[in-house]
C-alpha cells in the first residue's frame, strides 16, 4: 500500500504541476501562438472547473470500482494525452482544450490518495497524511518555476511539454501496477452526493473551501508572473524565483497545518485563523502593490502559506460523512475547493481587464485582483464562523 501511495502522490506532483506551468510558459506561449494573458486566464480557470466538475463521477467511482482504475486511466488518457495536445498546440483555443483534458486527468489522483487514508488509517491522522500528501506533491510547484523555465529554455517548450505526456504516462501504468484497492464497506444504507449536500453541517465548510485555496493558487498559477514582469520588471530568471518561493511557501504551510488539530484540539479556529492571516496579507498587497517586489513576494509568500489550509478543511468536512459514502464527500469537497480557483480565474480576467483599461499605474490592476482575493476569504471567513468544530 505505501508503494501504491507513493505513486499516487507522483501523480499528484503532476496535477501540481499542470496547475501551475502556464506562468512560467505565458511569455513562450504569447510570442509563439499569440496567447494573451486574458487567453491563458481563461484556459487555467478551464483546468479547474473541469477538475472540479469531474470530482463527481470521480467520487461514484471510487466508492463503486475503487481508487487503482479510476485514476490510472483518467491520468493516462486525460493527462498524457491533454499534455499531446498542449504540446502541438497551434492557437490558444488549443490551450484551453488541452487544459481541459488535462484537469480530466489530473483530477483522480489526490482524492484516491484520501480515499486509501480514510479507509485503511486512523481517522486521528488524517489530516497529516493529507497534508504530507499535498506537501509533497506540491514539489509540483516546484518543477513548474525554475526547473520548467530552465527546461523550456534549453529544449523549447513544445519538447519540454511532451516529454511531460511521456513521464505521464509512466506514473499512470505504475498506479496501476502498485495500488491496491481497499476493501469495500459493505452498508445497507444508501446515499448520494444529494445526501451530503442535505447536510446543514457542511455548507459553512463548503463555503470556506470555495475560497481558501483560490488565491494562493490562482496567484501563483497565473498572475504572480506578469505581475513581477509588468509591475517591477522581472525578466524570466527571475520570475522563475518569485514563483519557486511562493510554491515552497505552500509546501511548508500544508506541512505546517497537518499536525494542528492534534495539537490545538480543534480544526475550526486553525483553518480560521490561518485563512484570516491570508486575507491579512492580500489586503496589504491591495494596499501597496508597488512597494518593492521583495516586499509583495515575502506577502504571496504568506498568501501560499495562510492558505493551505485544504487538508485541514478536507478533514473537518469528513468527520461528518457516513462512512460509505466516502468516495462521494472527499471528491464532492475537492470541487468547492478545485471549483473555487477556477471561479477565481474567471472572474479575475474581467477584473483586470476593466482595471488595466482605466489603470494610471502598472499596478493597478493587480491591486484590484489582490483586494478581491482577500475580500472572498473575508465573506468565506464570516460563513465558516456558523460551521460546527469537529475532530476525530
């Protein structure tokens, strides 16, 4: 089974990275097809909704056939063959589509990870698995910076994308060679997504997931590298390093909140002072978005860290599911908190299109993203405080 989790959390470093590597790749794709940021917006906000929307059927499947199918022939059909298409993409309508299929694939392999740990580990420690897991697999984020921007550099991106379908398609056939499916609950009892969402208990939790993890990867997916680039006149290394810090920042913070709910003996007041800290530090950069760039990359940084509170929420929410009904919840949860970043992405294009019309500075715009990204976690902040404390 560890060996089975190691893969699955492989590929979970690959839907990290697939979120993540249209900001290193925008000023490649701009000069190439003519992909505009608003284009790249669009096809990033795509990625999500459709990972989000497929977190449905991904649930039913996992609770009806198991996690070792589901996700090795959604990633390898989704995700290497979404990479293929990226890769001989012509025009940025061929972005958005490969995208899409890309967050097909992408958008098994973390909840099978959390469909094993809720069904074989104890419930005490789920929230520091699913916390190693996102950790971990956010070295994704990682690869994405950096590492990309080096690779695209020396091969070109189109090489440096299929090579990408191909390591894809290996970590697909090694999930399904190592993971083992656990065993099925055997319960009279029936149920739906429809049961879960009739459950008072979870909308506040609902409601703070639609927007915890929005901005930190919403910012860092897509607008952290023309911000650097237009605001402070970052060339490509270094928007390379903004992103790398940002992507460690999130690593540590999905470190960091694992354990704290053994420690604090609560998830609520954990997950709200964390996102309070996240809307804190997107005010600021509201506020004073010129300021210096070491000055806004140190408050992303905070934003990454504040706002990996996704396994803490995942854990808070499942301690109310039934338990055959497992599949179901942590996917059905996955896509207020998937679905919310790419509502984000789609409401930012607008707002930073009317912002740079009538802008007098080059911050403007970005100023008007970071006060909606701190307004949304203040209304999420106000919901969740209705929400019902619960710990395993």
């Amino acid at each position: 089974m560890k060996i089975g989790i190691a893969s699955l959390i492989a590929g979970y470093v690959l839907s990290q990275f697939y979120r993540a590597f249209l900001a290193v790749l925008a000023p490649a794709l701009e000069a190439d097809i003519g992909a505009t940021p608003e284009d790249l917006a669009f096809a990033s906000g795509l990625w999500f909704l459709i990972f989000a929307g497929f977190q449905i059927p991904v649930g039913a499947a996992l609770d009806r056939v198991g996690p070792r199918m589901t996700a090795t022939v959604l990633l390898a059909i989704g995700g290497a063959g979404g990479a293929v298409l990226f890769a001989m993409a012509q025009s940025p309508l061929h972005i958005s589509l490969a995208m899409a299929l890309i967050g097909i694939g992408c958008s098994p392999v973390l909840m099978a990870s959390y469909f094993i740990f809720a069904r074989v580990y104890s419930p005490a420690v789920f929230a520091t698995l699913a916390g190693m897991t996102i950790g971990i697999g956010s070295l994704g984020n990682i690869f994405s910076a950096a590492p990309m921007a080096w690779a695209v550099g020396l091969f070109g991106w189109r090489e440096t994308v299929m090579g990408i379908a191909a390591l894809t398609l290996l970590v697909a056939l090694i999930i399904w060679v190592t993971v083992k499916d656990p065993e099925k609950v055997v319960s009279t009892a029936k149920g739906s997504v429809l049961t879960l969402l009739a459950m008072p208990a979870l909308w506040p939790i609902f409601i703070m997931m639609l927007v915890n993890y929005a901005p930190s990867a919403g910012l860092r997916g897509l607008w952290v590298a023309p911000y650097a680039r237009d605001v402070f006149a970052a060339d490509v290394g270094t928007i390379g390093t903004v992103t790398l810090i940002m992507g460690l920042a999130m690593i540590a913070g999905n470190f960091a909140y694992g354990p704290m709910d053994r420690i604090f003996g609560t998830r609520k007041w954990v997950i709200f002072a964390g996102n309070a800290l996240g809307a804190v530090a997107c005010l600021a950069l509201y506020a004073m978005p010129d300021r210096g760039l070491w000055v806004s990359v140190a408050l992303l940084a905070l934003v990454g860290f504040a706002g990996a509170s996704f396994p803490m929420l995942v854990a808070h929410a499942k301690a109310f599911f039934p338990a055959h009904l497992t599949g179901r919840g942590v996917t059905l949860i996955n896509l207020f908190g998937v679905g919310g970043v790419g509502l984000f992405q789609f409401v930012t294009r607008p707002i930073y299109a009317t912002s740079a019309d009538s802008a007098q500075t080059a911050a403007e715009p970005y100023a008007a993203l970071f006060l909606f990204a701190g307004l949304a976690l203040i209304v999420g902040l106000a919901v969740y405080l209705l929400s019902q404390d619960r710990t395993d």
